[in-house]
C-alpha cells in the first residue's frame, strides 16, 4: 500500500535535480536512471525490516511508510530548504528527449503534434517497455521464485529459494518501476507538492490491481484502464443532470468515489480473483468452490 512513496521520492528526485530550486538542472536521460536507483534503495530500506510480515501486517507497515515519505516532504523545508515543505517544487525542467522538447508544438508532413500528444507516445513506449520487462521477468527463474513463495512460503523454503533475499529483490524492483513513473509526472506536469502524494493515490493503485486481478499483467492493465476512463465518463453526468433536471443534484466527482466502492464491493463478492484473474489463481478458487 506504500508505493505511492516510491512514486514521490522519483517525483522529488527530478524535480530537485531539474529545475531552479538547487541551480542545477540535469537532462533527463540522466535523472531517469537516477529515481530508478534511489527508490530502488528505498525499497530495499522498507523490505529489509518487513520482510517477516504478512498480510494485514504487512500492508499496515508499508501503508505508514507512504505517509512518512509524505510528512517528510512536507516537514523538509528548515533549517535547511530541502524540499520547499508544503509550497512545493514547481518550474520543473519539461522532458526532453534526444535535443527535442516535449512541451512544445511539433508538425511533422502536415501533422501537428501538441505537447500532450508528445507526452503520450513517450509515456506509452516506456509503459510498453515496463510491460515487457515484467512479463520477461514472470517468466523467469526470478519470477517462478516469487509465485512459488506468494503460493507457500516454507515450501518455497524448503525447495532451496533464499526467499529473504528474492522478496527483497521484489521490493526493490517494484520501487525502481515506482521511482521512474514519479519522474516522469514530475517532468509532465512542472509542479510537484506532498498533497500529490496522498493515501488516496494508493487505494487508487490498490484499486486497480483488485479489480483487474492480481498476479495477472494483463488484469492489472485493464483494471488501471477502467479506472483512468470511468472518472472521465463521469464527468459527462453533469452537463447531462443540468439538461435533464436543470441542476446538478448529485457531483460527479462524489459519484466517483461511490461507483469506486460499488465495483471492488461487487467484485469481492462476484469476481473475487479479480475481472480478469491469471489462469492459476481462476483454477485454484474453482478447486476451493
């Protein structure tokens, strides 16, 4: 539940190194590399003392982690302005890629290529690639150790897996994947604060693995896809309760948190290995009736 820290210390890490609040103002295929290592380290330094906790144990420790992080960044600003405390870091560096910035408006054989369509066909070739390396690493001996000790730990144990040191590598992976995401919003939107980092953004990530299914790359995906377009479809409920009732008697952004419990309410109850579970997991809560 604490990845939402990772995601902020990657965040942080741009926005720190790229823009006027130190002076400096590295490039981008420099700092990339860089949040991916520094959450890389964080991750360990919360999988190191946990990884004995399980469950509801585990999920509280790590959900108190994300919020530290928060309170640091937000607390970081005397004696010595680090973070800039709740004002946040702001005229962040834009992304740029190979000498061209992604922030400005492009024409390529009559085609005109806005700064939001820059963005999009960047961030979708680096969410190809994430994709890519986690089904790689699904297969691999790497990831058959993982699932072996999601399944039964001491069995895992048993079989010779250093599971101490494969659950630290899991940590450490994830952080990495969290840490790069954080720089490129950094490097989108010119603005980072701790209030982008909420306990909310972590349910919303939780969210999207219990709806999709977890275990399963491919639930995940659609679960993130379903809840990026439901909030912008419910938007569309207020022009339509305008036109109908000549008010708006329910806010669509209220609405959004109520459909949010309803579908994972639903879900636990009809489709509890998620919308679209691994062919494993499906099988083994068919086995359990």
């Amino acid at each position: 539940l604490g990845y939402v820290a990772f995601f902020a210390v990657g965040a942080y890490l741009y926005a720190l190194l790229a823009s006027p609040h130190f002076g400096l103002h590295l490039p981008f295929w420099a700092l990339l590399p860089m949040g991916a290592a520094v959450a890389c380290a964080f991750g360990v330094l919360l999988g190191a003392p946990t990884l004995k906790l399980r469950g509801d144990y585990l999920a509280i420790v790590t959900l108190g982690f994300g919020e530290i992080v928060r309170i640091f960044l937000n607390n970081l600003n005397a004696p010595f302005n680090l973070t800039n405390g709740p004002q946040g870091v702001n005229l962040i560096d834009p992304i740029s890629v190979a000498g061209v910035a992604l922030n400005k408006t492009y024409t390529v054989s009559g085609l005109s290529f806005s700064s939001v369509h820059n963005y999009y066909f960047l961030f979708l070739i680096l969410t190809l690639f994430v994709i890519f390396v986690s089904m790689r690493l699904e297969d691999s001996r790497i990831g058959r150790a993982w699932v072996a000790i999601r399944e039964d730990e001491i069995a895992a144990q048993a079989m010779g897996i250093n599971t101490r040191n494969v659950k630290l590598l899991a940590f450490a992976m994830g952080a990495s994947f969290g840490g790069v995401s954080g720089g490129l919003f950094a490097g989108f939107q010119g603005f980072v604060s701790p209030e982008s980092f909420t306990l909310m953004e972590s349910i919303m990530i939780l969210c999207m693995v219990v709806l999709g299914g977890m275990g399963h790359i491919p639930g995940v995906i659609l679960g993130a896809v379903i809840l990026v377009i439901l909030p912008e479809a419910l938007r569309y409920l207020g022009p339509l309760q305008q036109s109908l009732f000549g008010q708006v008697v329910i806010d669509p952004a209220d609405l959004r948190m109520l459909v949010f419990g309803l579908a994972l309410i639903l879900v636990m109850l009809f489709r509890p290995a998620g919308l679209w579970p691994s062919p494993t997991r499906k099988r083994e809560l068919a086995a359990n009736g």
